[in-house]
C-alpha cells in the first residue's frame, strides 16, 4: 500500500511545471504582440525568432526565414476615399444649385455648371457673353455673370481661373485681333476685369489675387468642330472655382477623358446658402 501511494506521487509533471509553461505562452505572446506593432527589419526580424525558438529549447540558427522587405517608414499619401465622396457629392449638389440659378432649361449646352475634378466649371457660350467677333460684353452676358459672382462670393477663400476658349475657324482678316489666341485671350481678360471691376452689388465682386486668367485658343474643343452649333459653342469663356488653392493645374483635355490627378487641399466645399 505505501509503495502504490509513493507510485502515483512521483508519476507525471511537477506542479511548478504549469505554472513555468503558463508564462511561457503569455511571455511568447507578448513579444509577438510587441511584433506585430513594430516596423519589420530582416536581421531584427531573424534574431527575435531564434531568441524564441532558444527559449523553447530548439537550436537556434537552424531556423531559415524568408525575406521579408522592410516597411517604409513615410507615410503613403493614399487618398481618404470618403472625404473625397464627400466632397464630390457636395460639389455636385452646387453645380445643381448654381445651373438652375442661371439657366431655366437643364439641357441647355449655352450654360453648363459640373463638378469637375478641379473643382466647379461654369462654361459659357460665346454667344450669350459677347458681341460677335469681339471681347466687348453684352448686357446678357453682365447679368449673367452678377449672378457667377454671386456664387463665387460663397466661397471667398477658393481660387479662380477664367480661360478663353476659340473654335479652329480663323478670326476674319478685318478683326481686331491677330488669330484665335488673341480672341480668346481678350474675352477671359474681359470677363475677369468685370468680375473684379464691376460685378453688381460691388460686395460681389471678386478679389484680384483670387484670379488668373489664360488663353486656350482652338486647341480644347469641348464638341467637335464638324458643325457650325458645335462650333459656336466652342467659342467660349470657362470659370473654374478651384478645390484648393494648390490645384491651379490646368488639365487640358477633352471632354470624357480621365482627368490629371490634382492634390486635394483643405478648403472644402459645402452647400451653398
């Protein structure tokens, strides 16, 4: 009977045993936690193993890694997908705003208001603005840009870039102007100085470092030059109100062709009063 009692006190593992293998497994975990929230460095990343592997009693050096690239340590500049969504629904919802302030038929190809990538581009047909052949306004063409300068003054801290567009037919040999580019220049030039100058109520009017303004010519047609409607609507003015003040990139394509990717800056748009 003693000898059966010393049996079973002497068979399996010593109590401590549970305890030293408890702390094992939470030591083990611990220091893959402290890991896993680390950069990974391939020597760093080989001797961490083989110090666990040494505590659990195998041999170190006998166990063969594969490279693991390291980590870049500056931050991605990955673009916040939501605040982008966000930002173009509500540049959406101004564009809609803004068209059917100035125009009663949405289908109207004289007056178009979108959000672009840049931010939002109000495209006004020649015709409407001016007298023909010439950069002078017409009294059409202030109203409507009272009520540009009306939205425009909702965002006062956005920049502005107004571009003067020409279609490929080549100005008459008795007009003022040299070619396309000269045209095109002097309507932008025109429509930027009423906007600064004499945008009613003058609390509207725009600031002149807020604005620049260029020339494109012939040379970005919104439709195609194969028709004289075509043509007159590509005779036009074009004011961007830019997403940012570092946006001023000018993409210079086409119409339903994927854009250049302009940076996102902090001046958000929200919806109109």
């Amino acid at each position: 009977m003693p000898d059966r009692k010393r049996e079973e006190e002497g068979g399996g593992a010593p109590e401590w045993m549970c305890t030293f293998s408890d702390m094992m497994s939470l030591l083990l975990c611990f220091f893959v936690l402290l890991f896993s929230m680390s950069s990974i460095e391939q020597q760093k990343f080989t001797q961490a193993i083989n110090s666990i592997q040494g505590a659990l009693g195998r041999v170190p050096f006998l166990f063969t890694t594969s490279y693991v690239p390291p980590i870049s340590q500056t931050p991605q500049k990955a673009e916040p997908v939501q605040r982008n969504k966000t930002i173009q629904r509500a540049k959406e919802a101004i564009a809609q705003k803004a068209r059917s302030r100035l125009v009663a038929d949405e289908k109207s190809k004289e007056i178009i208001v979108e959000g672009v990538r840049e931010g939002i581009r109000f495209s006004l047909a020649g015709r409407i603005l001016f007298q023909p052949g010439t950069g002078v306004l017409t009294t059409e063409g202030k109203r409507i840009l009272n009520e540009i300068a009306v939205i425009l003054s909702d965002f006062p801290k956005l920049r502005i870039r107004i571009e003067g567009h020409a279609d490929s037919s080549p100005v008459p040999s008795n007009s003022i102007y040299r070619d396309n580019w000269k045209l095109a220049e002097a309507r932008a030039l025109s429509v930027m100085v009423f906007l600064v100058e004499e945008a009613a109520p003058p609390d509207n009017r725009v600031k002149e470092d807020r604005l620049s303004f260029m020339s494109c010519s012939d040379n970005r047609p919104r439709f195609p030059n194969d028709a004289i409607e075509n043509r007159s609507l590509n005779r036009r003015v074009e004011i961007i109100l830019l997403q940012g003040a570092d946006s001023e990139t000018v993409n210079g394509l086409l119409e339903g062709s994927a854009e250049q990717k302009i940076i996102p800056d902090d001046a958000d748009f929200v919806p109109m009063r």
